[in-house]
C-alpha cells in the first residue's frame, strides 16, 4: 500500500528536498504551505503529477485530512523570519504542532516534528546530548522560536502520554543546501549571496563562535530513518563536525573564488556561543551518519545559489 505523507512547510527549504525523496519512493505527497517562507519552485516539479497535491493552508487553523505520515516542518526556521513576528511564531508553533497531532490522533497516523538544537539554548554542555535539558532565555529575542519548539516537544511526549499517539521528535542541528532562500537570512546563504555578489561579508561579532553545519540530503536522510524506526526521539541530527563562523567563511571565499572584504556588525542578544550535536543515538539507533562534507556541500550551494542569481 501506498503511504499517504503531508509534510508540513512542504515548500521550504528542507520540506522541498524531503518531497523530493517520498515522491522519487513512489509515495502520496500532500503538501501544506501558508508560503511565508516557502515557494511554489521549490515543489513545482511535482505540480501535475497525480500522487501530489498541493494545500494552502496555515497550520495554526485546524485541517481534516486523511494521512499515514505527518511531517511536521511548518514554521520559519532563520532568526530573520521567526523573529519578524514573534507572536505567529510562537502560535505557528504551539498551534500549529497541537493541531497536527489532533489530526495524528484522529486518523490513528504517525507525527514526525522537526524540532531544533535551539531547544538547548545557548549550551553550558558542549557537545549537546539529547539529555542535556538546555540554557534557554525565556523572554529574549530568540525566545519565540526556542520556547516555541521546546513547547512543540511537550506537546508530542503529552498526546504520546495521553494519548498514544505516535510521535518522532528529531532535534535538528543547523542544516544547510540548495533552495535556501536569497534574502534567508542564514549565514550560509548571506555568505554565499554577498560573496558572489562582491559585497563585504558580514560577521557578527568576532566570528569565533561556532556551529555544526549539516548539508541537507544527509538531514532528510536522517528524517527518513527516524521515521520509519521505533525510536520516539529527541534524537539529534547533524553533523558533528564543528567550525567557527569565520572560518565558514573562508570556506565560502575558497569555493566562489571572490575577493572578499569583511564588515564586523554586532553580535544578535542570546546568540549561542559554540554548537555541536553529540549524534551517538542517531548513529546506533538509526544506523545513520552524515556523509557529505563541508567543502563539497557548500560548492553544491553555491552552484546552487549561482544559477537562481542568473535567472533572478
Ligand atoms: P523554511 O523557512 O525554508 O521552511 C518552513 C516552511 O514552513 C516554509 O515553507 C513556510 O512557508 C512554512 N510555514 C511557516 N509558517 C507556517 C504556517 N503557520 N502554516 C503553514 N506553513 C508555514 O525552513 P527550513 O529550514 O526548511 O525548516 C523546516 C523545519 O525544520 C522548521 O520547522 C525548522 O524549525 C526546522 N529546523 C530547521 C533547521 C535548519 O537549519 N534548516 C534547523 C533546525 C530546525
Ligand atoms: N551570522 C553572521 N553573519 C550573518 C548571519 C549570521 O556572522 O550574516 C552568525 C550568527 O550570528 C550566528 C551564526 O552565524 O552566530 C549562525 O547564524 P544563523 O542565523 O545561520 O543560525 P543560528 O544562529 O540560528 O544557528
């Protein structure tokens, strides 16, 4: 039989690429986007093809729906966009993830969340462990998405609880790839756009604090396998592989051979200092390890990046 998957956030970044997979599996695909972030391009391929169907919808408004699988990936994930309107973040997500797992429950289906190292704050515990409960600001900028997500897992371990309702909670560490959006926001894509573009990189602070970088197919791949596992989760996915934001962007000055200037703007409130997933469970549990490195990750990026820039 045929699954019937609804990714939620479907024309996103990561829920683009993850349709790509469950269509090319030869699944259903429902695909649910109020297009706050998303675009119609990251999915058009799939428009007219009779296993797909496109739904404009915002998941903080209830939907009957009859599905095996929900991904539920709907909600801005760069600080530009989740900090834009803090307040619909934060309903994106604590409604949007209780009106899909009343959905999981009435039709008896499994809930998969993307929820997010953020849920850890800016860490005390370096790796992060998924035991590790966090260094959250409560009421700072970053909050809404924090305390958003950190809600949103509640809500799926309490209609687990409560319930029964199958959930799958992956705790996702920045991830990166072709489709993030131009004015994202993210420093990947800022990097790359102001490098090809011959406008001053900007650093915020001195560029000395760090993160994990996860090229997205490894993610999805790692999305896919949690999954279909009997694990509820957290379980961390990432890539373990640890590099400060300037070198980040020495990286990207190598692959897009720019001569590039750097502009140091202030560090944003509650930036996390260092981030790095501790990733044993996925790799014992799910049998899963990121493969991709940075380097042939952020040339695939910037081809990536390069060719939308000509059309645009
Ligand atoms: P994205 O912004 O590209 O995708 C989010 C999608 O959700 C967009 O298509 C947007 O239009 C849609 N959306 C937002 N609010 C909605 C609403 N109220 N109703 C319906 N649709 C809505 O971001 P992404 O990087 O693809 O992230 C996808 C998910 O993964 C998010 O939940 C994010 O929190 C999580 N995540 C991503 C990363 C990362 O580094 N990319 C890291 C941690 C967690
Ligand atoms: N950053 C930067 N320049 C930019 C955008 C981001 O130096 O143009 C820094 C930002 O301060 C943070 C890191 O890069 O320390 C990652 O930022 P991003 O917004 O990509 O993700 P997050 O902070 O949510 O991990």
């Amino acid at each position: 039989m045929k699954l019937r998957h609804l990714v939620t956030g479907g024309a996103g970044f990561v829920g683009s690429h993850l349709i790509d997979k469950l269509m090319n599996a030869g699944g259903e695909v429902l695909c649910l986007d109020n297009y706050f972030t998303g675009r119609k391009e990251n999915i058009q391929k799939w428009i007219g093809n009779p296993r797909f169907e496109l739904i404009r919808h915002d998941v903080t408004e209830p939907i009957r729906l009859e599905v095996d699988r929900i991904w539920h990936l709907a909600c801005p994930a760069s600080p530009v966009h989740y900090q834009y309107n803090p307040i619909k973040t934060a309903k994106t997500s604590f409604l949007g993830t209780y009106n899909m797992l009343g959905l999981a429950r009435r039709v008896g289906c499994r809930l998969l969340l993307a929820s997010t190292s953020e849920v850890y704050g800016d860490p005390e515990i370096h790796p992060q462990p998924e035991s590790y409960r966090g260094s959250v600001n409560t009421i700072g900028i970053r909050s809404c998405y924090d305390e958003g997500k950190r809600i949103a897992e509640t809500l799926c371990f309490d209609y687990n609880r409560m319930h029964g309702t199958e959930i799958r909670v992956a705790r996702i560490f920045n991830t990166y790839g072709p489709r993030m959006l131009e004015n994202d926001g993210r420093v990947v894509s800022n990097f790359i756009v102001q490098a090809l573009k011959e406008m001053p990189i900007t650093i915020y602070g001195d560029g000395s604090q760090t993160r994990s970088f996860c090229y997205v197919s490894d993610l999805v791949s790692g999305l896919m396998l949690l999954m279909e596992s009997n694990e509820k989760g957290p379980i961390n996915l990432g890539n373990p592989n640890e590099i400060t934001i300037k070198e980040l962007s020495s990286i990207i000055k190598t692959h897009t051979n720019k001569e590039v200037r750097y502009e140091y703007r202030d560090l944003p409130n509650d930036d996390p200092l260092q981030r790095q997933p501790v990733i044993t469970k996925a790799k014992e549990l799910l049998d899963w390890n990121p493969v991709v490195g940075i380097d042939e990750g952020i040339k695939l990026t910037i081809t990536d990046f390069e060719e939308r820039m000509k059309i645009s």
